[in-house]
C-alpha cells in the first residue's frame, strides 16, 4: 500500500476503463492528429467566449468517454477535474450539467496527473466503483490569462511554449470491471510530488521552472518502488518541451541514469514544432491529458507499452506572482500505468 | 463505506489529531477572537505584498498544528490544501518550505471541506498514517482579485460579505493514533457535493449563489445516511451569511425540515456584523477553516456536540465569467464530524 517516502502501489490495480481527448485545429493538424478523437475546426466550439469553448470541450471529452466505455453518467460517482483559469471556471461552468459531486484540482499543467492519481486512489479504497478524471486546456483563454490579447500578436522567445487547445477525460474503475479487462489499462502505483523552487523566474521558459520538479518525482519514484529506469518502457513527462527536456536529462545524468531514449515528453510529441511554429514544445493541463487519451493509452492497450511512468508537470506561475518578483516553483505527479496485457 | 448515491462512511474513523488557527487583526476583534490561535496585528504579517501575507499564514497555521499535535513535518505524508486565488498561489508559495507532497484544490470558499474530505479518505484507506488539510483567504489579496483595489474606497451592498483574512490547518491521522484518542475528534464520514446552478448573477449576494448548493448537499447527506436533521448538534455552514442563511433555512422548511435552531453559518459567526460593519458576514476559505479550528473543533473536544455536519460552501465565481454575464454557480462539501467523546 505505503511504497517508500511518498508512494502508493495498489494491490488491486484500479483499471483505465475507458478515454477520449478532444482538441483543436492545430493539434487536429500535429503529429498525434490521426490518433485524437475529436478534432474541433472552430476553436469557439461554437460559443460565444474562450472560456465558454473550453467548458464545451470539457463537456464533450467527459460525454465522450462515457459513451466509449458504455458507462451512464449516474454510474459514476465522483469526479476530479480541473483547468488553468483562475477559480478552475473552464470546470465549473463544463462539469455543471455532469451533476456528479466533484472535487475541483489545480495543479497548474499537471493536473491530468493529480486527477488520475485521486480517481484511483478513491477507486481502489472502494469509495467509488468509477470516477471521472477530466484535465483541459486552450490556446485563447490561457494566452489571456497569462500573457497576452491574442490581437496584440507579440513575439516569443524560442523557450516558449504553445498551450494546447484540449482535454482529454478517464474513466476509472475498480479491478475486474471491465468488459475485457485482460486488454485495460490500469494505474499499478502513483508518487505525488511535491513542489520544487529552484528559483526559476523566466515565464517564457517553464521547461526550466518544471525539471528540476520532474527529476525530483523521478528519483522518489525510483527509490520509492526500488527501481530504476529500466523498470519503464516510457518515462512521459508533461510538457517540459525542448528546453526542459534537455535539462531534466542533464540532471538525471548526474545520478547516472540516462534517460535519453525511454524519455517522451507530451510538449515535444503533440506538435511538429518546425512546421507548426510552436518554439519549445506544446503545455497546458491538455497537453499531457490529449496525449495520454490519443498516444498513451492506445499503446499500453496493444501491449506495445507493458508499463510507463506518466508524468504530468506543473509550471506554479500566476501573473500576480509573477509581476511581484517571484519565481516560479514547479511540480510533477506521477502516475505508473501498466499494459493489460502484462497479466 | 459507499454510503447511499454520494457519501463514505468511515468504519474506523480518521482523527482530527490537531489544528491551528491563524488570523488577521479584525477577526481577531471579533466574537471567535479569544479562540483563534494567532491574531496578527499587521494584516501584511510582515510581508512586501498581500499575497506573500497570505503564503505566510499558512505556513504559520500548518507549522503551528504541527507542533501542538507534537508533529514533525516528515511524519505527514501528504497535503491537501487550497485559497480562492487565480492559480493557488498563496498556497505554492505558502507551503513549499513544508515539502510534502501536494494536492492543490481548489473548491471556494468550500475548500477546507473538500481538503478534510480527502484528507480523511487518504488516511482511512491507508495511503498515509499522517495527512494536512488547508485553507486560507486574505481580504486584501481577495478584494484585489475578485472586485476592486482597497485604495477605490468603494461602497458595499447589505448583502456583501466581507473575506476573512485567516487560514486553519489540521492534521488528519488514523483511527487509533492520537495521544488521547478519547477526547480527539474524528471524522466519521463525508457527503461530496455537486455544482448547483441556480442562475444567481449578483457577485455582491454569494449567499444566494451557495444556498442551494447548501440545501443539495444537506438532503443528500440525510438521503444517504438515513438520517434527518436531528441526527446532527449542528449544521454548520460556511459563508452564506445573512441573506443565504435565509434562504436555506426557507429551502430546507420546504421539505419540512426546520433548521432555525441547529444551523449555524462560519460567516455570520466569526463578526460582530453590526459594530464590525462586515453587513451580510464572513465568507473566503480562511472563514469556515478558521471557525472550524477556533470554535467547533473545541466543542467536540469539550463533548458539548457530539455530532456536526461541517459543510463549507463555495460561490464558482471568476471575475473573467462574471463580466462575460455567467452566473454564479455553488458547492459545498459535508463532512460529519463526530466528538470523541461519544465512545
């Protein structure tokens, strides 16, 4: 049950029951494209405001994976979600008509992980035979927030990187309930992190604000379940992006792991950053959750993946803080998900 | 342990080993004054900005449970915390030096109820022996946020609350585990709330918006348990204040349940409305985590209540959705507390 100093393994591993992701036009276009269930050619979802588009979105990716997985809404009983905007509105106002009790979660661009961690340790302790872990993200709303109009069209450093319009949406249910369990996912161990400041204090570079968070939730992981990285197929960071991928391995290095080839990060696998002038890579909390529902999952289903450590992280950056001086702390829960078809 | 549609019961019920109360000079004025634990006299407590103040609270407040529970840091296994700003920042900045593994919330002003809440199924399934559950809110870094600069000076409606600047902490450990486990308070089950959105417009009246998710959450808690209202000592609210008291009681007497005399609201508790001039009452995290540490948690203690439903509510409210004329969606989250003294 209690793994080490901050983990969790589940004797009864709670299982993936069913998913779905829904994105916009741009991440219809990169590279997971073909994979994405949904993809949305207006980024309004035919709504008046961002914020009311990023609701929508949530709305569909949560109906969605209900209606894959065969599962009514009543059947599930609590839900874990959260967003980027300030009081989690993109939430609020796309859960509401969900009508399931909901625990609202902010852990800035790691909140899929957070999310699914909740989901599953609520599943497993036997409170809820199914709950909902739904994290998303858009392009316009975050840019508003935390940056810019969109109409000024200001210029960004190559350590930037693009929010993903997107959500994606979990079912978890306990162990044996699924229609053909052998072939589901399921979460075997999650080590949630804690927060990480080593300073960082440039909102164009959030690569560098998350690493050192990443490393940390690594190592804990590591010496948590007694492994190293060749316990993993694929250790999937958030949305480090180029930047911060390099300096996680760099750090990894220095404890003589090499991660270099079992290492994905979502922000670097969502968009083909030359075409698609993306800079360092793709972030936001839909980063990791599209990725996860588009690329992850289906290759732990085929037994392609036996096991990875999904990783979302989370750039603790607000402008309020942001324009008083202060750094940006950064953190990264991780999730171990297994192939069903290790059994 | 799956109690009716929504709610836990706790076979072996986790404990409220300790906790701290943390304030600022008003509510320090005010009825619960001689009960908080710390009042500051300087509302910045020593800080630069309002935020940093509030990051500061809490990390006194979490400190401060922690050594009247005669707890080190390292014995909690995992936080579970929350504040009303945009992206938690009083809470990364507040409780990184704790370094313990974080869950970020974000519920309202319903925050301390959604951390007890998973706190508590934390502890009860096992995953932790030791858990921290936070809350906190700052009038200043509110105001700022949610409606106007202090400096404007502007005028405030009879049904405007006043956000209290305070934060309570407690420390949530298992069956078993305290000192004098006779006299400890624990927490016997809870009842998640869902969003209710009755369409409430006025950012000035957030008691209207949370009524009904009040009256939801109390039915099904009494649907679940099987139980009615004189099951309970109390029903303790957290920020409907005046206005919103009204209107629960009145939802409520439509079942034909009266509440007149066992309910209790954190907001209307914590000032003196007429010589403090706060009109409608005390609403912000800070406003039920405080009540909850300064005053209800003494009385179970004390064995004067046996048995209450602390029920944190919280207004969905953004400044972003309110100026784009969305409506204020509610939450609140039921945990039932039981005194120790009832073994």
């Amino acid at each position: 049950m209690q793994r080490g100093k901050a983990s969790i393994e589940f004797e009864e591993p709670p299982l993936i029951l069913s998913d779905a992701s829904v994105a916009g036009k741009k991440e219809g276009e990169g590279p997971l494209g073909k994979w994405i269930d949904v993809i949305e050619r207006d980024d309004r979802f035919g709504m008046e405001t961002w914020e009311q588009a990023e609701s929508a979105m949530q709305k569909q990716a949560a109906d969605l994976a209900l209606e894959k997985g065969g599962i009514r809404r009543k059947e599930v009983r609590y839900l874990f979600a959260g967003d980027l905007l300030g009081q989690l509105i993109a939430t609020s106002f796309g859960t509401v008509d969900l009508e399931i009790p909901l625990f609202g979660l902010y852990g800035a661009c790691s909140t899929m992980g957070e999310a699914l961690m909740l989901a599953a340790m609520t599943v497993h302790a036997g409170y809820a035979d199914r709950t909902l872990a739904v994290a998303s993200s858009h392009f316009a709303t975050a840019e508003k927030q935390f940056r810019f109009p969109l109409a000024y069209g200001n210029q960004r450093p190559y350590s930037a990187t693009w929010t993903v319009t997107g959500c994606g949406a979990a079912v978890i249910g306990k162990a044996g309930s699924g229609k053909n369990a052998k072939n589901t996912p399921r979460i075997t161990g999650v080590t949630p992190g804690r927060i990480v400041d080593l300073g960082a204090q440039d909102s164009m570079n959030m690569g560098a604000a998350m690493a050192p968070a990443a490393a940390h939730t690594i190592r804990q992981n590591f010496e948590d379940f007694g492994v190293d990285a060749a316990y993993y197929d694929k250790i999937i960071t958030g949305d480090l992006g180029e930047v911060g991928r390099k300096l996680l391995l760099d750090m990894m290095k220095q404890d003589g792991t090499d991660l270099t080839d079992i290492h994905m990060d979502c922000g670097i696998r969502i968009y083909d950053s030359e075409k698609q002038d993306t800079h360092a890579g793709g972030s936001g909390c839909g980063c990791s959750a599209v990725t996860l529902c588009a690329y992850v999952l289906p290759r732990l289903r085929s037994g392609e993946w036996k096991r990875v450590l999904f990783l979302p992280t989370g750039a603790l950056l607000s402008t309020v803080s942001f324009n008083e001086g202060k750094s940006i702390p950064g953190i990264a829960h991780g999730v171990v998900i297994e192939s069903g078809m290790t059994d």
